[in-house]
C-alpha cells in the first residue's frame, strides 16, 4: 500500500472511528510533536472537465501535524524513518497527530503489517462500504427525464 | 528531526522578534536570546541565529546560506519549520546567513553580491544574518548614527574586517545598502545601514572621550 493511499483512508475515517481501530492494535509508542499540530489554510485546485487547465476553486481549512518517536529503536536508526506527517481536512489537530503518529509507526518494519492488516485495510472497507450505501440510496431516488412523444 | 521550532510558536517569536526590533533601533547594545530550542550539536551556527531564522522567516522569505554554514540539514530544517524557499543567487536573497569569511569571499570566485534594493525601493534589500565567533563590547571599532547617544564600541572579532568593511560602505550608497544581524551563541546585535562604522584604536578612543 502506498503512502498516499493511506493517508487518503486516515484523513477520511472521522476521528472516533480511527481513534477506536487505533487502540485496539496496541501500538503505543513515545513520541513527540515537532511541527504542529496547526490550522492553516490551503488553495483547492481543479480542472474542469479533469483536462482543462487548472482554476483556483477556493481556499479550505487544513490541519497538520509531524511527529517523531522518541524510543530507543527510532533514536539508533535514521531521523527520516521515525518522523510521520499527517494532513486532515478542517480543524481537528487530534485528528491531524492520530495521523501522523499512525503514519510513523506505519514506517517502522515490525509495526507496518499489523498496522495495514489491522487498522487501514478495515478503515478501507469501511469507507468503501459506506460509499456504496450512499451510492444505493442516492440511486434510488434517481429521477430519469425523458419526453413524451407526443401522439398524433 | 533534530532541529526544533519555538515551543510556543506566536508568543517565542514575538518575543524575539522584540528583541530583534531594539537591536535594530539602538545599534551596537545587545541582547540575550533565551528560552529556545538548541540548534542540534553539529550545527555550525548558534542559538541566537536560529531563533532569528525562525522569527523573521516565512513562506515569502527566500533565504541564501553560505556554504561554511551549510551544515546538519540546516537548509531542510529552516524549509521544514518555516516554508522559507532557498535560493542560490545571493542577489535574489531576503536574508542571507553569511560569517565574515563569506563577506571576504574565502573559499569562493568572488564574494557574494547581495542586493542592495533601489533608491526608489531601499526595502528590497538583504539582510545579513551573521555568525560571529566573537560579539563585545569595547573593541576596535566604533558605531555612531540614529540610535546611538555618541559612540558605541563592538568588538567582533579577529576576522571581523571584512564584515565591518562591507557595512561601512553602506553609508556611500545610502539608502540602499545591507542591513546586518550579528550573532554569537545566545547574543544578538544589529547593525542598520544608517550607522556610522569607523576603526577606532584604544588610544584615540580615549582621546575621542575627553573633549
């Protein structure tokens, strides 16, 4: 699983859920906050159509978040492999530090098959669950417009 | 991670961004930067220094590093905390981070040219932020100008000429002209392009002192 893939389904999963997942794996380690967590903003791009060119479509709230263990194992090895970052939409900096403290531990090579077979793959179906149920609903109240033809 | 941003971000770099402003205002008393993170062991500049990197930069901030200070990951580190960008073309530099040796031009084709802004926009130009091995009062060389009732002594060092040499040219291309930080350790001192430098041997000093 790719990074970017996994801080798609944590930045999606409301905090609770994630929260809750989170302590059931039992992965507590010492860490600390180097950056953040702060609120800022961020300019949302698109283009229209996916192809055109890109337009700034406005400005949302952005929440971030580094942190870094501090046991001994992250302490002996390289800085870059024990630092985590985390990015969630809106205003929720415990959201943004669950985050990254996932995505730090989600580097280390003995945490990292717990962590995708035990919190994002479910987190995932969860998701992938919930978007098909909306789907459905908003299905079923799918309005087809057509025109009579009108007879002679 | 091994450098550390501020604590408390908004009220550590008010406070020393205050501090920064009286040193600015009266050029040549100093002041003690306190109660900030430590630089890693490694790095070759001081607490003073960094804790001015992190008040005075941002996003817009484009920052030159010379090479002798190029060290511990001082570049990544100073982008990480602040989103300040690199740059390197000293010309293009909002503040640069230079020794005297830089300003020499030690080690390099030529020393660096940094910009001076225009006569219309004197804004736009550097400022220095040095590292100093040595920062005192009572030296070689005398301040005096805006903010100075009389004179004002520094001491920066044996290879402080350079540095001393290059502000005093400031006064021939007013308004334009560099504006220069001077750091050492945990003190700070600053040294605007309206001051007056002149070398001042210990003798004539106090032949300048008694009228």
């Amino acid at each position: 699983m790719t990074s970017a893939r996994r801080q798609r389904i944590l930045a999606l999963t409301p905090r609770e859920r994630l929260t809750e997942h989170w302590a059931r794996l039992g992965i507590t380690p010492d860490y600390r906050c180097v950056r953040g967590p702060e609120v800022g903003m961020a300019m949302v791009r698109g283009r229209m159509g996916g192809t055109g060119n890109a337009f700034n479509l406005g400005e949302m709230t952005l929440t971030r978040a580094s942190v870094q263990l501090t046991d001994d194992d992250s302490a002996a090895g390289d800085a870059k492999l024990s630092l985590g970052h985390g990015w969630v939409k809106g205003r929720d900096p415990r959201h943004a530090e669950l985050i990254a403290l996932v995505d730090a531990c989600a580097k280390r090579r003995d945490w990292q098959a717990a962590i995708e077979e035990g919190l994002v793959a479910p987190l995932e179906q969860a998701l992938d669950a919930e978007r098909d149920e909306n789907a459905r609903s908003a299905a079923a109240t799918r309005v087809d417009f057509f025109t009579m033809v009108r007879g002679e | 991670m091994r450098w550390n941003a501020f604590d408390t971000p908004v009220h550590d770099s008010q406070r020393v961004y205050r501090q920064l402003l009286a040193a600015m205002a009266e050029p040549g008393t100093f002041a003690e930067v306190e109660g900030v993170p430590l630089p890693p062991p490694e790095a070759a500049i001081g607490v003073a220094c960094w804790a001015t990197l992190l008040s005075l930069c941002d996003l817009d901030t484009r920052v030159w590093v010379a090479p002798e200070l190029d060290a511990a990951g001082i570049n990544e580190a100073l982008t990480f905390h602040t989103g300040a960008r690199h740059t390197q073309c000293p010309d293009e530099a909002d503040f640069a981070l230079v020794t005297p040796a830089t300003l020499a031009g030690q080690g390099m084709a030529e020393p660096p040219a940094f910009q001076e802004g225009s006569d219309s926009y004197p804004d736009r130009s550097t400022t220095l932020v040095v590292v100093l091995d040595r920062l005192a009062s009572a030296g070689s060389w005398t301040l005096s100008g805006p903010g100075i009732p009389g004179h004002r002594q520094l001491n920066v060092g044996p290879g402080g000429e350079a540095l001393m040499t290059r502000l005093a040219a400031n006064r021939t291309r007013f308004p334009r002209g560099l504006d220069a930080i001077l750091t050492c350790g945990t003190r700070l001192a600053a040294v605007p392009r309206s001051t007056r430098i002149t070398r001042c041997a210990s003798e004539e000093v106090d032949a300048c002192m008694s009228p």
